[in-house]
C-alpha cells in the first residue's frame, strides 16, 4: 500500500512525541531541546519546527496525546453514572503511572501550573467534551442529576485532577486502592 504525505506527516509526528517523551523521561523537563528530541527522533529540527515553536509546545503536545490515549484505552465498561465514574477513576489511575505526565507534574511545575491554574490544555478541553457528551446520555438514563454537561464535566476534571497532583502528598493517607475508592466515592455523590 501506497503511503500518503499526510500518512508520513502523521507518522513524524508521533516519531517526534515519541522522542519527546523519551527525552523527557532520560533528561528531565529542564534538559529537554528542539535539538535533543530531533536527534532522537531522527529528523531535522526544522522538520520539527514546522509542527512546534519550542520543546514546551513540543511536551505539551505530548500531555495532550497522553492523556487523551489513557481515556480512549479504556472502553465504556457500561452506560450510566456508575460505569462513566469507573472509568474516570480508572483513567485518573493509568494518569497517575504515566512516567511522562508524572514527569512534568513533579519536575515542571511551572508548566504543570499553567494547565492547573491558569487556563485549560487542549486535553482538559477535550476531556471536558468527552465526558459531557457522557454526562448527557446519563442524565437521559436518570442516572445523573440534572444540569447542565459541560459544568458537571468540568467539575469532574477538577475534583479528578486535584486526586492526580495530590495523590503523592496524601499517601501515607490514602494507598492507590484507597484513594480510587475516595475519588469514585466523591464523583458518584457529585453526579447523584
């Protein structure tokens, strides 16, 4: 078969991210370049240039890919509020052992902070459409109360997201069992 330039383009792409990640994970947020991912991904740094302005674009790109594949990994385990809140906790766990997004939580806080604080990442956003679109078929079962999908998703991702960047700090508390059975806990009372 045939390859298409927008094939190959796809295929840079994630050779790119690919080695984003890599570099990430071996050198650390502050050690991360244009040049370094290039080489390792074996392209020119015009090449990547032409997707990414700097290596910051380049790992948040990355954040997105991953956080984005940890929830479309895991398949609907059913329909409803119950299953909807097991598969958040389910992804807020694969998000937790994510040694790229655990990378830059811990390492790169100034980064970590701008999609904690001060405005939503293109994962957050499509995270927040994925689960509304949920939300609403829920609320159509019965199953979640009423109001409006977008607000209960975004309110989802907050109380989710606090668990993920907290969760180191309040281990000695909550183990990872104990700690996903509080957050589905909070989640199915929020949604009730």
């Amino acid at each position: 078969m045939l390859s298409t330039g927008n094939d190959e383009q796809v295929e840079v792409g994630e050779r790119i991210l690919d080695a984003a990640a890599s570099c990430l994970v071996a050198m650390g947020m502050e050690r991360v370049t244009l040049a370094a991912i290039a080489r390792r991904a074996g392209v020119s740094r015009p090449t990547v240039y032409r997707r990414w302005p700097d290596s910051r674009s380049v790992i948040a790109a990355l954040l997105t890919e991953r956080i984005t594949a940890a929830w479309m990994a895991l398949s609907q385990p059913g329909t409803g509020r119950e299953a909807l809140v097991e598969r958040i906790v389910a992804v807020a766990a694969r998000i937790r052992h994510d040694e790229v997004v655990m990378q830059v939580l811990h390492h790169a806080p100034d980064l970590a902070m701008v999609y904690i604080s001060q405005r939503m990442g293109a994962s957050q956003r499509r995270l927040v459409d994925l689960v509304a679109a949920e939300l609403a078929g829920a609320q159509a079962s019965g199953s979640v109360r009423a109001g409006d999908p977008r607000q209960l998703a975004a309110m989802c991702l907050l109380i989710t997201q606090s668990a993920i960047q907290s969760a180191q700090v309040v281990a000695p508390i909550l183990d990872e069992d104990d700690l996903s059975t509080e957050l589905a806990y909070n989640l199915n009372r929020y949604l009730s």
